[in-house]
C-alpha cells in the first residue's frame, strides 16, 4: 500500500468514527468546542499531505491521537466510561487495576498527546528547520510542553468565557486545583518518552549518531546578536 492509500486508509476510518461520535454526543455544546480544535488539526493534515507529506508512522500517530480526542469530546473527558467498558467485555477494573480515584480518560490522552505527536513534530523540524542531533530531540520536547501549556491556557480562556456547567465540563478538572500542571507534566512525559525511544533507535542504525549530535553544539558565528546586530544592521542600512 503506498503512503498516500494508507493516509486515505486512515482519514475513512477517522471520518466513521467521527461521524458516528457526533451522534447524540452527550453534551452538545461541550462536543462542539471539543471539536473547534480538532477539525482545525485534522483540515491541516490533509491540506498539506500533497506539498508536504508525513511518514506513516507520524501519520498513525496522529490517527490514533485523534481518535482519543473524538471519543473524550463525545463523552466530555471526566465521563468518558472506559472503566464500565473494561468490566463489561473484560470482566476487571481499570480503575481498581492502577488505584485511580477518579475518571483518568483526560489524564491518558494528556500523555498521549506528548507520547503521539512528538514524533510528527520531530519529523517536520528535521525536515523543515534541518535541525540536527541534540536540538533534533529537544525542541519537539520543547513545543510540545510549549503547546500543552498554551491548550491549558485556552481551556482556562474558553471556561471563564462561557461558565457555568457548559465552561466546567469544558474545563473538566474535576476539582482537581493541580489538574493542568499534572496535564502538562504528562504531556511532557509522553515527549520524553518517545524521544528517548527515537533516540535508542537512531543510536543503533545512525551511524554518525554521535559526530552528529556533538556538531550541533558547534558554535556557528563568534559575534554578538542583540544591540551587536541591531549596529551592524543599521549600519548597513545607512546610505
């Protein structure tokens, strides 16, 4: 199957599940601001999948991401009924198996967040920015905690704007007062994780893994930036 027939494989079993979500969600106004996101996310995917197409990995990453998220916005995050599911067909608790209080549905697709997309984001520095050896693990370590945080702040935006239940569910902290630093400290998690994963996997095959990851600490230009550069700049402006 080529590339694009596995991203086409991809986008159909993402529409049917999307559209089969959308049905009855159970709070319809919660669903539609789960989803503002989300449409934005995917409309991207596709819109740049011919000019700049994904490997297959980043491309089911981000799937399996997505579909998290289409199933915490049907149910809104704190209800998502994963633990009556896992008594049902699996006869145990999920709850009870780890010792969670509470509903850890957010908690997971949080950490799933930084554990998925990590790696997509790796693969558009190397290929775009041509970042390479430490910056080439740290900086999608980086913009993922950077993003987490500035979800948290929009969650914390959306829920001062519409209150009210419409703004808690949204919020979906349940009463939790350290529940975005425990998101974000997932999420970055996550990242780590899999850069730390890509990194063994690249230490085994690259060969110059490490005449690579000791270049991108070279210093490139010994002079200044800052008031420097502003000098030289205006000065080269000057008639």
């Amino acid at each position: 199957m080529t590339r694009r027939a596995y991203l086409l494989t991809l986008v159909a079993a993402f529409a049917a599940l999307w559209v089969a979500l959308a049905i009855a969600p159970l709070y319809r106004s919660d669903w539609l601001l789960e989803n503002v996101l989300l449409l934005l996310g995917a409309a991207g995917i596709l819109a740049t999948s011919r000019v700049f197409p994904l490997s297959s990995v980043s491309y089911t990453a981000l799937f399996v991401f997505l579909c998290l998220h289409t199933i915490g916005a049907h149910y809104t995050y704190a209800e998502v009924p994963y633990d009556q599911a896992a008594r049902h067909w699996f006869g145990f608790s999920i709850n009870e198996l780890f010792g969670w209080e509470r509903n850890n549905f957010d908690r997971v697709v949080h950490f799933s967040y930084g554990l998925l997309l990590a790696y997509p984001i790796r693969e558009v520095f190397l290929r775009v920015v041509a970042v390479r050896g430490f910056w080439g693990y740290f900086l999608p370590l980086d913009l993922t905690m950077s993003t987490s945080m500035l979800y948290e702040l929009i969650e914390w935006g959306a829920a001062a704007f519409f209150g009210g239940d419409l703004g808690m569910a949204y919020l979906g902290t349940q009463g939790d007062v350290w529940d975005a630093h425990k998101d974000m400290a997932l999420a970055s998690l996550g990242a780590l994780i899999t850069m730390i994963v890509t990194a063994c996997i690249n230490i085994v095959y690259q060969r110059d893994f490490a005449r690579e990851w000791a270049d991108s600490f070279r210093i490139r230009s010994n002079e200044p930036l800052g008031e420097v550069a502003i000098a030289r700049m205006r000065k080269e402006a000057t008639p």
